[in-house]
C-alpha cells in the first residue's frame, strides 16, 4: 500500500494520476495547504521541503522499511521503476522520457506557478512580473507545441510519465490566460490525454477538498511561510 500525501493542485494531480495509470492500491492523507498542515513535523519527516505531494511506499521492492519519497520528479520516477510502466528500459527512449520530465520540473512548472501568482494571487498587479513570466510560459507551450509536431501523439513517443508530468500544468492553461488554439500540437495532445479514464480519476481526487474561495489564512500559508518558519524535521538516524 502506498500512502499519497495530497492536496488538489497541479503537482498532487500528477502523482494522483500515475497512481490511477498503475492500478497501485493507494490511502490518500490529505495535507491542507490553506490551513498549514505542510508544516507539521509529521509532514515534514516524509517531505522536508513542506511541500505536497509525498509518498510512503509500505511494500518497497526488496522489502525493508517503508520508503519515503518527497518531489514529483522522483515519485514519478519511482513509480515507474517500481512497476516498469510509462518509462522506457532502453537508453534512447528513456533519455527522451527524462530531458521531458526534467524540462517540466525545471521550467514549465516553475514559470507557470509564477505566471499564475503574479496573474492571479500577488496582491498588487507588477506589470514588470506579469509581462515576464506571461513571456516565458509562451515560450513554453511553443518548445511543447514543436515537440509534439517531431513525435506525433506523445511527448517522448509512447505515454510516458513526461506526459503524466507535462499534463497538469497545461490544464491551467485558461487561468494562464492561454489559448491552446495557438498551440495546435499541444491542443489535440491535450485532449487526447485528458480522455484517459485513468487521468479522469486522478483529476478527480479530493476535488471536494478545494475550496472555493483564498481567504487571508490560505494567503499566508501558501505565500508568506519563509524557510526560517518551518520547524526542523524530526531527526530519523
């Protein structure tokens, strides 16, 4: 059993999917980011970065302890070696996998979580930052559009977990203030993913956790928590 600490965001969703893709029995812990429950020690002593997703695997190849993995990068990665799904054994096809999985944790992600702040959350519009990110996030979906007009249906050849990746963060593309009708390759890329039933269920996970509205607790929870107020997590040598 896998125990899956989540809220529904982008990030959780990723994981949530890949869980459904690889029919792995899995608990959901729900981690309330709007109420600070990402900075309990509990939390912290499977995450350290306070940050959600996390997993626990109970039932790790080879046996032992429960193996603990924060960063949505490494579940993925995880995930897949733990079922050999969705990442390629042979070199070519899993380095095109990784330089994908990579490139989204490295630059969409980020630039569209910041794009979505500045947008959305800062509370004075910075036309500087608006304008800045907004540019970044095209470029983006243009470095995307142009892979998926080399590969055709996926973004490393077969659905991967590059594509379980990419996918949440383009489903904000309206709160972006994106259109995917300039992006050709990633619209039918889009719709072909997001009618898997498996991404269906993902999606759907917890989806009555959200809440409707930010209030001033979720605000400063999610935007005003510096490093120095998060306690140390608990020393497990």
């Amino acid at each position: 059993m896998i125990d899956l600490y989540y809220w529904p965001t982008p990030n959780g969703w990723k994981i949530s999917i890949m869980l459904e893709e690889c029919g792995l029995p899995y608990r959901v812990v729900p981690v309330d980011i709007g109420r600070g429950e990402q900075f309990t020690p509990q939390f912290l002593a499977v995450s350290p970065n306070n940050r959600i997703p996390a997993i626990v695997d109970d039932d790790p190849a080879g046996g032992g302890a429960p193996v603990p993995v924060f960063e949505t990068g490494a579940i993925l990665l995880y995930l897949a070696e733990k079922t050999g799904r969705f990442l390629p054994g042979e070199l070519r096809g899993r380095t095109a996998v990784m330089q994908w999985v990579m490139w989204q944790m490295g630059g969409l992600g980020p630039m569209a979580g910041q794009n979505g702040h500045f947008l959305l959350y800062a509370p004075e519009k910075i036309p500087y930052a608006i304008d800045r990110y907004g540019r970044e996030v095209r470029r983006l979906y243009g470095v995307l559009d142009g892979q998926l007009g080399r590969t055709g249906a996926f973004v490393a050849g077969d659905y991967s977990i590059a594509d379980i990746a990419i996918f949440p963060w383009i489903l904000t593309h309206k709160a972006q203030g994106i259109s995917l009708d300039d992006y050709p390759n990633v619209k039918r890329w889009y719709t072909t993913v997001r009618a898997r039933p498996q991404v269906q269920a993902g999606l759907a996970l917890g989806r009555e956790l959200r809440p409707a509205k930010m209030d001033d607790e979720a605000r400063r929870n999610l935007f005003g928590q510096g490093a120095a107020g998060v306690p140390p997590a608990p020393d497990r040598s």
